[in-house]
C-alpha cells in the first residue's frame, strides 16, 4: 500500500468512481483513528489511484464529523503525493451559477474552532506556509482537463469560503460572505487543505455549484432538495473531469516536499516523544 501515489477525495454526490478497476479496500487504522469509509485502491485511467468518499458511503458524517486528520493521514501512510478533492459549493456571485464549476485559489475561514485543524499540538509547535492554500500546478492540471469535457464551465482564481454548518447560511451571512470577498462556500476545505500542507501533499479542490446560497434576497433560500438534484448532475461531471485529470498527475516535482522538516519551532528536548511517534507515521524521520 505504499506505491500509491494519487489520492482522490469525493464530497457530497461522488461516493464512488465509476470505471475504476478496484483492487483491494483499505480501511486503516492512522495515530488519528480511522478515516471516514474504506478506501477504494484501484487502476483508473493508467494511474493507480486511492479513492476515499469524505462523508462515508451513504453520506453518514456530517462537515464537523468528517475525521480529517485521520483521511489525510491514512492517504500519506499509503504514499500518496498529489489529492484532488471534489467537494459541492453554494455561489455567491451571479457568473457561478448552479452546476458550474470552479478551481479556487483562495480561502476564507468561517469555521469555529472545533475541527483539529492541525497535526502539531500538546508538545509540538510547528507553523505551515499557508498564504497559497491550494497546489497551483494541480489547478492548472484541472483548468486543461476540464477543457476536454463537453459540459463543464470552469471558473478560477476565485475565493472559497468554509463555514461550519451543517445548516446553510441566513441571508445576512451569506451577504456578509460576498461582502468578505467570497465568490463560493462549502464546509469542507477546511481542515483538509491545511492538514494536506502539512502533510506535504499537493492538494488541489475541484468545486462544484449547485446553487446560489441565500443572498439573493428576491429568491427563497437554498433547500436541500434543490442541492441534491445538482450534485446528481455535477457527479456525472465530475467523474468525466477526473478520467480527464488523472493521466497528467504524478509527473510534476511536489513543491511541499520537506517544507515541514524546517517548521518545527519546538526545541528537541521540549517535544512530547507521543505526539513525535505519532508525527513519525506521516513524516517520517522528521523528528
């Protein structure tokens, strides 16, 4: 399970990969617990691949539940260096509408402080480069790929906000949002992206629209059923992106690679030697 080097991450509606030749599941257990479902290990496109639904299969976990250190974790441990992660998006502007798609550049933290957001704690201090949260080879990989879909209007260099959740916004906060300079929201990308960071992983989100939240005022708000007829619609778009997407990974020079080995601010004789065991798992030899 060590030679895997691609990792795909599906949101709500992408439980499953069709065409993927699966052969094995992996459920394993990291320093972080387990991750959200099995992981599918399989051939896709010519790539082996590492497919792992964020929400579990059946959609059991909701945004604050979602294990993501343990996700993030338990793709490293198997070798994985590059993640796409689909994930759906609300949009906050009038060009993104429902069933567009977008590659964001950057984002807005709305999340409260309850998701572990980080691998560095009780003992051991070390601060990621963060200002660039997404891997800018991977969205250029996605932009090209998506131009070989019929179907999909791709957007980029557009901001992403990450609230809580699980309820969609009020219309004074999704007006705040835009306000802010958010284009689209989800409630996923964080921790995800930040743990990838220091995991040293490539990590680009593939985000897609399925509505327009509730900041237009002349409109009722956003339903879960409206949602769910576009994510049908988006997943079928999405497993065209990722056939397109998956021959041109696994190419590039990962620019994350041994960033964290210098983060660590910690004095030797001060890190907690647990945590430093547990560290060991995704950067190993670090410590």
């Amino acid at each position: 399970m060590k030679d895997i080097k691609i990792g795909v991450i599906g949101g709500s509606g992408l439980y499953h990969v069709d065409g993927i030749s699966v052969e094995d599941e992996f459920f394993p257990e990291t320093p972080w617990g387990k991750p959200s479902d099995a992981i599918i290990i399989g051939e896709y496109a010519g790539q082996k691949i590492a497919f792992l639904p964020r929400h579990g299969r059946g959609h059991f976990l909701n945004p604050t539940e979602v294990p993501s250190r343990a996700n993030i974790a338990a793709l490293k441990m198997m070798g994985v260096e590059e993640i796409i992660a689909f994930s759906a998006v609300g949009s906050l502007r009038e060009e993104i509408a429902p069933r567009d798609f977008v590659i964001p550049s950057q984002i807005i933290d709305r999340t409260k402080g309850i998701r572990h957001s980080s691998y560095f704690e009780n003992g051991i201090v070390a601060h990621a480069t963060f200002g660039d949260p997404f891997t800018p080879y991977l969205a250029q990989i996605v932009l090209d790929a998506s131009k070989q879909v019929p179907g999909i209007k791709m957007h980029t260099e557009k901001t992403l906000v990450c609230m809580e959740g699980p309820a969609f916004s009020t219309r004074a906060e999704s007006i705040m949002y835009r306000g802010l300079g958010g284009d689209i929201i989800n409630m996923s990308v964080l921790p995800e992206a930040k743990l990838a960071r220091e995991a040293e992983i490539a990590y680009q989100m593939v985000c897609m629209s399925t509505d327009y939240d509730s900041w237009r005022e002349e409109e009722e708000a956003v339903t879960a059923d409206y949602i769910i007829g576009n994510l049908n619609a988006n997943a079928e778009k999405a497993g065209a992106l990722l056939k397109a997407i998956i021959p041109s990974l696994g190419k590039n020079k990962n620019p994350h690679k041994g960033n964290m080995k210098f983060a660590v601010i910690t004095a030797p004789e001060k890190r907690d030697k647990e945590i430093v065991k547990k560290l060991n798992a995704i950067l190993p030899g670090y410590f």
